[in-house]
C-alpha cells in the first residue's frame, strides 16, 4: 500500500467514524420538528459527521524533532 493510499484510508475510516456519529446524534438527539436544517434529516447529519470526521483525521505533517525553533 502507497503511502497516498495509506492517507485516503485514514481519511475515509475517520470520516466514516464521523458519519456514524452524525447518524447516532440524529437517532437519538435530532429535531423531530423539522426546524433544524442539520439534524432534522439523517443524510444531512451524516454528511456533516462525515464532512468533520475527514477534517479530523487528514493526516498531517509531522515537525522533524531535530529542528530547532528560530
């Protein structure tokens, strides 16, 4: 596995962890009067979960530990 494979795989897993989330805060919090643009509709909710749950998990570079601060 590339190491660009690698990262879409991080990436899609957290944004499906998100997803799941959204869904759960949907099933058992959500808006039952439909006022809420988020969490009145699932795939809305999900999307949004999935949406911070890729944000949360692009993997980032690292600082070298050798570098000193200027």
């Amino acid at each position: 596995m590339t190491q660009i494979q690698r990262k879409i795989l991080i990436t899609l897993l957290w944004g499906a962890l998100g997803a799941a989330l959204g869904f759960a805060y949907y099933y058992f919090i959500g808006c039952n009067s439909g006022s809420c643009s988020i969490t009145s509709n699932w795939e809305s909710s999900a999307g949004i979960g999935f949406l911070f749950g890729a944000i949360m998990g692009y993997p980032t570079k690292k600082a070298k530990k050798n570098e000193q601060d200027n």
